[in-house]
C-alpha cells in the first residue's frame, strides 16, 4: 500500500490520472491494464498532448513490455522500501533505473545491459 505522502504527492500532480493509477483491489493485478487502456483514459492523454504507444486494438498486449517492467520496479524496488518522502522515493527510484538499465546484465538480451544494446544500435544506425 502506498504511504498517504506519496498519494498526497501523486493527486495533486494530476487528479484524474492517480485516481487511475491509485485504483486499487480489482482481481489479482492491482494496477489493471484495463484503467490504462481505456477509452477514457487515453482521451485524456490525447487532450493533454501525449503520444500513446499502442497498436490501436486496445489489447491487453499493448504495453505488455512495460507493464512487465513496472512490474519488475514495484517487486524489487518501491514495495521493499518505505520512503521517507518524495525527494527521498525520486532518488531511491533513480537509482533503481539507473541499474536496470546501465548496471544489470539481463538473459534475454546476452547478459548485456539494455542501454549498452541501445546506444550501441543508435551508433550503427547513425
């Protein structure tokens, strides 16, 4: 469950979007993929200029990826940690990415981290 400073935090910086975000308690996936596939939901980030990365189908499948990350974020980082506050939640989080991203080595892609892949494919691309 999310400290009340931190949802404090998350209602004030865009109300509709954290009352998507913070629904909570349907079926076994607290954060359903549904609240953000939605028709309303996606209208939403499209009055407010934001590119959606989907297939247009509203599947399930659409974010899988990323959903699959958020996953491996909330298990391994925000759920293991009581942040003292939100300056204290950026960094803990930051530094999360950071590895993931820069430090970690991952199976799928060779034991590589996925920012050496992707600078590296920027390069040969250029």
């Amino acid at each position: 469950m999310l400290p009340e400073k931190v949802k404090k935090c998350l209602s004030r910086m865009s109300g509709k979007l954290s009352r998507t975000v913070l629904r909570r308690g349907k079926g076994r996936n607290p954060f359903s993929l549904v609240d953000f596939t939605s028709n309303k939901y996606t209208e939403y980030l499209k009055e407010h200029g934001v590119k959606i990365s989907m297939d247009g189908k509203n599947r399930w499948a659409d974010n899988i990826m990323i959903e699959r990350w958020f996953r491996t974020l909330k298990y391994e980082e925000v759920y293991l940690n009581d942040y003292a506050n939100i300056r204290d939640a950026r960094n803990k989080i930051g530094n999360f990415i950071n590895t993931y991203n820069w430090v970690r080595h991952h199976s799928a892609i060779g034991y590589k981290s996925p920012a050496s892949l992707y600078y590296n494919a920027l390069q040969q691309a250029a």
